[in-house]
C-alpha cells in the first residue's frame, strides 16, 4: 500500500511542478527555470523545519514567497529574449541553483546531532512527518488538497479575463500589445506565479522523499515539467494532470522493466504528439469531442 501512495505522492507533486509550467506556456514561454525553483523551494522548506523548528504549513508558505520573489527577480532579464535564448537563459539558471545546492553547507547541532544541507551529502534529516506521526494518508491528502487548491485556481483564472489576457501575450504579443496589454508586465508575473507554484511542489517533495540531493534537479526534472503540459495540452489544465498520470504512471513506474528504455518511449511520445497534436493530447478539438459524447450519453440516458 505504501508504494501506491507514494506513486500518488508523486503523481500530485509532479502535477503541481507541470502546472508551473503550464502557466508560463500559456503566455508562450518555454522555460527550463522550473527545476531550479523547485530546489529552492524543497531546500527553504526544509531549512526552515528542520533548523528553525517551523511548521509545515507556516514553512511551505514562506518557501512559496521565496521561490516567487526569486522567479520575479529572473524574471525582468531572462523575459528579454524568446525562443531558444530563453531556454538556454533558464537552462543556466536552473544549472546554476543545482550547483549552488551542491555545495550549500549549513550545518547546526540539535540533541547532539548534526542536521542541515551537507553539500555534496545532501540533506537527509528532513523527518517532519514521521516525527510528529503523520500517516502516510495525511501526507497524501496533504498534496493533494494542494493539488486541488492550485488547479482550481487555475482553471478559475483560465475563465476569467486574467486568462484571456495570458493567452493573448501567448498568441500575438505585438496584438497584445496594441490593445493596452502591458506583455512585460504579464510575462513577469507568469514566471512569478510559475516559481510560487513549483516552489509549493518543491517543499512537498522534499518532506515526502524526507531526503534532498542536487542530483534530483537536474535538466531531466525540467524536461517533464515542460512536457507534461505539452503532452496534455494548454487548452485546459486537466490535461497536465492526465499527463502525469500517463508518463509517470505508466512509462516510469508501469514499464521500469525496460530500464532506460522507458527515456526512448518519453522521446518519441513526445515527437509523436507533437506531430499529430501539436496543441496536446487535450486540445480544444479533444475536447469538444468530449463534450460531444458526455452529451450524447446524457440525451441518451434522460430518454
């Protein structure tokens, strides 16, 4: 049962870490940046439970604030340029949070005991559920009332004008502009919304996995966050969840069998969909097609 949990676990972490993503996407951003907040929001939560002795939740939040503030400070430069540029400004930018956490070091004694980010040992004493006797239930309903929050939020603000106005910048930003909609302003606070979200996803993680190492964000863990809204689509932000659920459910943990095969089926998935769909498996076709069918089955059953 355990290991079905922490498949859920991981299912809702990497669903928050797709929507950071998701946001930007809409506005026509393609960032690799998503990783790098998503360590500063796993490391500020830890430090703050396991050194400062706060809270989950009061700890989780300041990590958001961090991670936001951090994305809106990158946010001015990195947005100067487009395309590839961008990619490889935000490669850098999560390359370098990597390295930075590699060799963070801050060690203090409690009881006796050495606890802190170790540099190249990583951060191992992150123990705040165990400690203080959370179930493996609790935790999980934990990330996914966070999961549910965000994606609501989400999908509230894709109906209102605050939507609209992300995918205006993201269709024609020279349109966007014209019609009094400040582009910079909306890409910034994008990228902002994008660091406050992935640093959520980053502090549920490391209390989850309960240890941090450099080596868990790497280009790797910016490459899905980016692929699960393209493979589900911007078109509605359910699609990144059933994304999740198809790659990390199905590809990694459903066929680990294969090994590093599994890196070669993620590939050509990837190709493929982008190919045949290029707007997501759940694109506005799709999901008329949907609609189309619940409706018939309705009529159908109301007959």
């Amino acid at each position: 049962m355990d290991y079905y949990l922490n498949l859920i676990n991981t299912i809702g972490i990497h669903t928050l870490l797709g929507l950071s993503a998701y946001v930007l996407l809409l506005t026509g951003q393609l960032s690799m940046a998503q990783a790098g907040f998503f360590a500063v929001g796993a490391y500020s939560a830890s430090v703050l439970t396991v050194i400062f002795g706060w809270s989950i939740l009061p700890a989780i939040g300041l990590a958001m604030l961090i991670t936001g503030f951090l994305a809106f400070l990158v946010g001015f430069p990195a947005l100067r340029v487009r395309g590839l540029m961008l990619v490889v400004a935000t490669l850098a930018f999560g390359e370098f949070v990597r390295l930075f956490f590699h060799n963070f070091r801050w060690r203090v004694t409690q009881d006796g005991v050495e606890v802190g980010p170790d540099g190249t040992m990583g951060f191992s004493e992150i123990r705040y559920f165990a400690e203080h006797g959370w179930t493996s239930w609790e935790v999980a309903s934990l990330i996914w009332i966070f999961v549910i929050i965000v994606m609501a939020l989400i999908w509230w603000a894709d109906q209102t004008r605050s939507g609209a106005v992300l995918r205006a910048v993201g269709e024609d930003e020279l349109a966007a502009g014209t019609v009094g909609i400040d582009v910079t302003v909306v890409k910034v606070a994008a990228m902002t919304a994008g660091g406050v979200i992935a640093g959520l996803a980053g502090s549920l993680y490391a209390h989850q996995i309960t240890m941090l190492d450099h080596h868990a964000f790497t280009v790797l863990l910016a490459t899905f966050a980016i692929a699960y809204p393209i493979l589900g689509g911007v078109s509605n932000v359910f699609g990144t969840l059933v994304a999740v659920i198809f790659i990390q459910g199905l590809l990694v943990e459903g066929l680990r069998f294969l090994g590093d095969w599994r890196m070669l089926l993620f590939g050509a998935l990837i190709v493929v969909v982008m190919n045949l769909k290029p707007r997501g498996l759940f694109d506005s076709q799709t999901l008329r097609w949907i609609k189309n069918v619940l409706r018939l089955r309705l009529s159908r059953r109301l007959s």
